[in-house]
C-alpha cells in the first residue's frame, strides 16, 4: 500500500508521515530529502553557488546516489548522497533555499521522480512531499494534502530552525508563490485528496485521524 502525503512547508507532512509509517510499520520516504541533496551537491560543485550551465542541475541528480533513509520501517536512518550522511548538511537555511530553485528545475524533477518510483516498487510506503500524489503516484492507495494557516506554518518552522518567524513568514510566501506557480509538478492537491487542516491540532490528532482512513482503503 502506498500513503502519499503532500502539502506546503510548515504543515506538518514530514513529522505526520514518520510517526505514521511508524504506527503503521510501513516504510518512510521523505521526497524533499533528495532534492535538498542535489541542491547540496550542487552547491559543493559549483563553489557555494548553484551552476548556470543549462542542464548542470539534471545532470548532477541523475548520476547522483540518493538513499533517503526511512527503511526499515520506523527506524531512523541517515539521508545518503554518494555514500555520505548528509542528515545535518541538507538542513542549513542555504540548502533549503536552494532547494526551492533545484525543485523547479524539470530535468531535476523527472531524474528524482524516477528514483522514487523505482524505490517504492516494493512494500507498503508513507511518502511525502510535494507532488507524490500528483506526479510520483498518482495512483496512490491514499492520498492526503496537509495545510495549515501560514502564520502558524511560519512559527513551526521558525521554532524548529532556531529562526525569526517574521523573517520565516517571509520566506515561506516566496516559497509558496514559488512552488504553486512553477510549470511542472506546482503544489496542489491531487484529485481524491483528502485536504486536513492541521492549524490547532497535535502530530498524534493528524496521524489518528490518518489512520483511521486506512482500514477504509
């Protein structure tokens, strides 16, 4: 079975979807881990700076070794890039911001979206990110898109970075402006979404509430 989990940043997809596949001994794919990995080796490969050369982006995320950790089932694991452990690396504000542009680029997207899909050709699967239910699997047994009211998207954020969550807020609607309008994969629900609203409610009330569609599947 497969649970694809998209949504904005600060909504709670990557928190949701761990303590999920946990609950459910599933296996765990953080989408957004291996696109921060190619906005890092991007970076590191062209002196701190993304490359300009067209197709550079492409074709670093193709001949790259993406694991993302997340198996086996609810045990933690390190996000591997070419047999390094960039857990930590891949979480710097730097990368993230690059991220947002390397997650736009089409070239990086159909060479990640194929990693995905071969990496859940087998098992049962939580996967989140920004287009799993639109793109990566779109014929996902569950498909869910989490949101929450952008102010206190911002604050999670802020709090979980150690950040000005004014300076957050901002960043994060550049970020939103970005990935809805890109032409290809723009964040939006997929069709037969479930849409949860997540402002005001704990990890535990959303992975229940989660769980419990499951058994309806």
């Amino acid at each position: 079975m497969l649970i694809a989990i998209d949504g904005p940043a600060g909504a709670g997809k990557s928190t949701v979807a761990r303590e999920l596949a946990s609950a459910l001994g599933f296996a765990y794919l953080d989408s957004g881990a291996m696109y921060r990995a190619v906005a890092l080796l991007a970076l590191q490969s062209a002196g701190g700076r993304l490359p300009e050369r067209p197709g550079a982006l492409g074709e670093l995320a193709r001949a790259a070794s993406i694991d993302p950790g997340g198996r086996p089932a609810g045990a933690p694991a390190p996000v591997l890039l070419d047999g390094r452990d960039v857990s930590q690396a891949i979480r710097t504000p730097e990368v993230s911001e690059a991220a947002s542009v390397v997650a736009a680029d089409p070239d990086v997207r159909a060479a990640l979206v194929a990693k995905q899909r071969e990496l859940m050709l087998d098992g049962d699967w939580v996967a989140e990110g920004r287009d799993i239910g639109t793109v990566v699997a779109p014929d996902a047994e569950l498909k869910v898109f989490l949101t929450a009211d952008p102010n206190e998207r911002a604050r999670r954020r802020a709090a979980e970075l150690g950040a000005d969550a004014g300076m957050v807020l901002a960043e994060q609607t550049m970020r939103d402006e970005r990935d809805s309008t890109r032409e290809h994969s723009p964040l939006r629900p997929a069709p037969g979404a479930l849409t949860l609203d997540t402002t005001g409610l704990s990890v535990q009330a959303v992975v229940e509430r989660i769980s419990g569609l499951v058994g309806a599947v």
